[in-house]
C-alpha cells in the first residue's frame, strides 16, 4: 500500500516535471517567433507563470494529500495492533479461566497478566485522547507556575513503582531550583513519556538518568538519557512525527503507537519551548532534552 503510495507520488512528480518541460519548450519557441511583438510576449510570460503556478501547487496539493492518507493508514495500522493485542490476550485468558480449573498459583498469574495488557490498553487510550487534544484549536494549556524540580521527581518515582525499577536502574540528578510556567498535566505527561521510552528501549540492561538543569540563558533542561537501542542518525528528527516509528526489528518488537514523542514535541512548542534527540547510532543509547523558558 505505502509502497504503491510512494510509486503514484513518484509519477505524479514525474508527470508534473514533464508538464512544465513542455511548457518551457512552448514558451521558448514562442519566444523565438514573436520576439519582436512586445505586447504579446508580455502576456506571453504572464500566462506562462501562471500556468508553472498552477502545476506546482496542483503537484503541491496531490503529494500532501498523499501523505495525509498514508498517516491515516499508519494510524489504523499501529492504533488498531496497540487496541486490540491487549483485549485479545485479556479474552485469551478468561477463556481459560472459565474453561479449566486453575490452580491458584496460575490463577493469580493471570490476574497479573490481564491487569498489565489492560493497563497497557488505557495508556494507548490516553496517548490516542491526549494527541486529540493536543492538536485541536479547543485544547489550550493552563499555565500555572510550577517547581520543575518536583515534577521530574514526581515523574520518576511513576516510573520506578511502574516499572518496578531501584533507583541505580533509574537515578535522578536534580539541578537547580527554577520555577516555570506550564500545563502540569501537559508537563508530566511529555517527561514520562521520554522516561517510559527510556525504559523500553533500553533493554535488560537498564541504567537511566534524568537530570535537570540551566541552560545559563532563560531556559532550563529536562534531560534523560539511556544506554539502550539508540537511534540512526537520520531519524533523529522523524521520530517526532506523529505514528512514526524507526523501521526494524526493534520497532516491530516493541509495542508503541509513535505517537509518544509527537506528544513531547507538541507539549514543547505549546510552552514556548523544544525538544530534541541525540544519539552515536544504533547501540549507543540516546539523550532526550526537552528545553522550556524559565520565569524571571
Ligand atoms: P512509540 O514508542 O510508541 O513507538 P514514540 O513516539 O514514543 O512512539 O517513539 C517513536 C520512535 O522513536 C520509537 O518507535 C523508537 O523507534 C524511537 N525511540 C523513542 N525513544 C527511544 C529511545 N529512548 N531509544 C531508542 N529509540 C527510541
């Protein structure tokens, strides 16, 4: 489907490159023959820009709306795994519950099991209701002034009862005191997101650090930073946009939606800040900084 997608923007460009070819072949001739009928070739240059015009933005509007339906696809591709895994698996087990007789050592084992694949169900939920509201015109943040520093910590002590981690697999490093105007609910929901890939991508190994600190100027740092899958540098900045993912194994591996760090990005801008990855390739773990003004 992306594939044929990409072949049909492809010929569309191909065709539209060709279109203004001939048309410059026209004009040049044309040129050439009437050269001495100033009038003429006045309009001449005019109809010709604006016939180049309307075959560019023609080409223009095709390929965006290319791109636009191969997003949706990519929605209902990674969204419908990411919903119904969980509720299948949940459904798997109470069939079997209801079916056989469990001993009660398994019986909680199942227990365990459906209530992580329905956690897992309501975060998909969230990131699909929060990217909604993000990205509408109604969804405006509430700014209040907020201890930083509190949040990050706040932020990675979720992540230590979540993930059931001790603090040498996730340490924080708290720079100094600085209050910023934000959306809290906003702010908690991109720095966990950039804890909760740290901790999936990184593997059995787990050493993980979020810090805070001063940039020197007016803005503070929320960095955290992995030792895990780390990421080619050429998709250091794609992997923020909406449903994408970086192709491969480990991808395909790992449940996710891609929509986490279009999440951050999007928190970012709304704060008046950034957010970006760096990482040395594949296997060199990555550092995510998420930069927002300070309050004077
Ligand atoms: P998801 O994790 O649900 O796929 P995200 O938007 O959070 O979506 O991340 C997009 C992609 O960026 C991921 O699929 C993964 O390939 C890559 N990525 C994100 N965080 C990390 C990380 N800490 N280490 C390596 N790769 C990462």
């Amino acid at each position: 489907m992306v594939v044929s997608r990409r072949k049909s923007v492809g010929l569309f460009i191909a065709l539209s490159a060709g279109l203004i070819s001939v048309i410059l072949l026209l004009y040049v001739g044309w040129v050439v023959l009437s050269w001495r009928t100033g009038i003429l070739l006045f309009l001449g240059v005019l109809l010709l820009a604006l016939l180049i015009t309307g075959v560019i933005l023609n080409t223009f509007f095709l390929v965006r709306e290319i791109r636009r339906n191969e997003q949706h696809d990519a929605f209902i591709n990674a969204v419908t795994h990411e919903l119904k895994t969980p509720v299948a698996s949940i459904r798997l087990y109470l069939q079997t519950l209801q079916t056989r007789s469990v001993n009660e050592a398994k019986r909680k084992e199942f227990y365990g099991i459906m209530l992580e694949d329905s956690d897992r169900l309501l975060a998909t939920i969230e990131q699909i209701l929060r990217t909604g509201r993000i990205g509408s015109a109604r969804g405006k943040p509430i700014f209040t002034p907020i201890d930083l520093r509190g949040v990050v910590e706040d932020c990675v002590a979720r992540a230590r009862t979540l993930h059931q981690l001790p603090a040498e697999s996730l340490a924080y490093v708290p720079g100094p005191a600085v209050t910023i105007l934000a959306d809290l609910d906003e702010l908690q929901a991109a720095i966990s997101n950039l804890i909760d890939n740290a901790v999936k991508y990184s593997g059995a190994e787990m050493r993980i650090t979020v810090e805070t600190a001063a940039t020197g100027g007016d803005h503070v740092l929320v960095r955290v930073h992995d030792q895990g899958a780390g990421i080619p540098k050429t998709e250091l900045k794609q992997i923020f946009k909406r449903f994408h993912r970086v192709p491969g194994l480990a991808a395909t591996r790992i449940p996710g939606t891609g929509l986490g760090l279009y999440i951050v990005r999007s928190v970012a801008k709304r704060h008046g800040g950034r957010a970006w990855a760096e990482s040395e390739g594949p296997g060199h773990g990555s550092t995510f900084v998420l930069e927002l003004p300070v309050v004077r």
